[in-house]
C-alpha cells in the first residue's frame, strides 16, 4: 500500500512459456500494469521461480515499461472448502503465490476466497478467516494479498462490503490485506455504479464498511448479466448491460486515483479497443 498514488492502466494479460513473456505481452496491447498467471489456473504444480527466473522479469517489467504487476491466483482455490486436502491445498498454493510475487516484486495477489455451499455461511465465514491467519502467518513478503470482491453465484463469499469487511476486520493481519474491486462482480452483487449517485453512494457504503483505503487495484469488466443477476459474466467495455459511461465515472473518480485498473475482458481482438477507451477516460 506504500507507492499506489498513481493510477496505472492495464489487462490480465498470458505468460504462456514464461514469466517474463508477461510484461512483453502487456506492453503489446499498452499495459502499464499487468495481472497474470503465475501457475496453471486450473491446478498443477508451477516450475519453481529462480532468482534467475525473477531477474528476467523484472529486466523486462523495465523493458517495456511495465509500472505494476499482479498475479491472479488460481481458480480451484476455496478456503471455506469443507474438504481438508482443498482447503490446506488452497492454503498453501496462495501463500506460495505470495512468495513467487514477492520474488518477481509483483505489488499483489487476489484470490476469491470460495464458496460456502458444503459447509454454510457461518462455518464458511470462519473457514475463510482461519486460511487468512494461515496464509499470512509468518508473511514477511512484499507482495500484498489481495481478497477480491466476488459475484455472488450461488454460496460464493466475499460479495458484499459486509462480507470483505467481516474478512478484513476477523484475521490477525487483517489490516496489511488489500482488496481488489470488480466493476462487474460488484454490479452483479447488486451494486449500481453505472450511475455517478451510484458509484458516490457505493463508494460511502465502502469507505464507512471497509475504507477506500484497503482499496488497490480493481478489475475492469462490463457484465453480460444485469445488476444483481449474481452472475460471473465479463463482456468489453460498452459492449454490456453497465455501458461506457460506468467506465468513464469510475475511471475519473477522485476517491479512485490511488487504484490501478485491469481489465479482464474477453481474450480476442476486441481488448485493444477496451484498453484505448480506458485511457481516454483517464484525468
Ligand atoms: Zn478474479
Ligand atoms: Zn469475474
């Protein structure tokens, strides 16, 4: 949380063959932050990060005029999983991703903490709290945890301020973890900030829940489903049912420079278009 008071642009971009492709990847399509992969998202163990390994991203993160990186975790992760193995597993793949970012000096990692479908709010509530303990006991890496503002399909956790406050305020560490926005994700949960009475009021709900502060980066996504359908659905920028004016606002915002924007719109030809009108947008 030390140095974010510039507002960086960027995309979840690959960093198929190696990490180091990452940056270049980015630069191609104008990132001056990317988000990537740091291991195969749907499970499998990553080759071990050397320091050779993070000398070369880091080389070209300066190439290419790469300002920030993040590593998005893995999908299979559930800390409020009611089996052991994926819940241990899950533990220790997200404190392994804390570390490799730290090596490559990768400013965050956002994970989704899960779904409580086998084991209930409640229990799921405290699950999620007890893996934050455990993923940060002992931390004393530089790159930060990020929880992630979920859609809310289904028993998914972590989709309302409440929720992320609840995470935030119940573990240890809870006041060095971060989250990561979703313009998608939070309009799906049922928060409208397609609107600018919109965005000011569900920023006020934020701060007043969890502090504009704990904010790092946010996902830029339009949505394919309405407000509050509780669907993970990304689709480009204009393209969906939040509309280019949300971009606009929320890349203007005043309470937002701090944050740096990544879109995750789908991989096609269509995302240089989403990374040139988020810049045009910026102040
Ligand atoms: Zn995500
Ligand atoms: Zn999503």
């Amino acid at each position: 949380m030390d140095n974010h008071h510039f507002m960086f642009l960027g995309a979840h971009i690959s960093a198929a063959g190696s990490l180091a492709n990452a940056p270049k990847n980015g630069a191609s399509l104008g990132c001056e932050a990317i988000q990537f992969f740091s291991r195969p998202p749907q499970g499998g163990k990553p080759k071990p990060v050397s320091d050779e390994d993070a000398a070369s991203f880091q080389t070209a993160m300066r190439d290419h005029g790469v300002k920030r990186a993040y590593i998005h975790a893995p999908y299979f992760i559930n800390l409020a999983s009611s089996e052991n193995r994926i819940r241990h597993g899950s533990v220790a793949v997200l404190r392994e991703e804390l570390e490799r970012g730290s090596q490559l000096g990768a400013a965050g990692m956002m994970f989704h903490p899960g779904s409580s479908k086998n084991v209930g709010r409640k229990e799921g509530e405290r699950l999620v709290i007890d893996g934050l303990d455990r993923i940060m006991e002992g931390y004393g890496g530089s790159c930060q945890l990020l929880i992630e503002i979920s859609a809310g399909a289904g028993m998914v956790m972590g989709d309302t301020f409440e929720a992320l406050a609840m995470f935030l305020d119940g573990a240890r560490r809870g006041s060095e973890i971060g989250i990561c926005f979703d313009t998608q994700h939070a309009f799906a949960s049922g928060y409208d900030i397609t609107t600018k009475k919109g965005l000011d009021e569900t920023l006020e709900t934020f701060n007043a829940l969890v502090g504009l502060d704990r904010l790092v980066a946010s996902h830029c996504n339009d949505s394919k489903v309405g407000l509050g359908e509780h669907k993970d659905r990304h689709e480009h920028l204009g393209e969906g049912k939040m509309g280019l004016r949300a971009f606009e606002l929320f890349v203007t915002c005043p309470k937002l420079q701090h944050l740096d924007l990544i879109l995750e719109t789908p991989m096609d030809e269509k995302r240089e278009e989403d990374m040139r009108l988020l810049k045009s947008f910026r102040l």
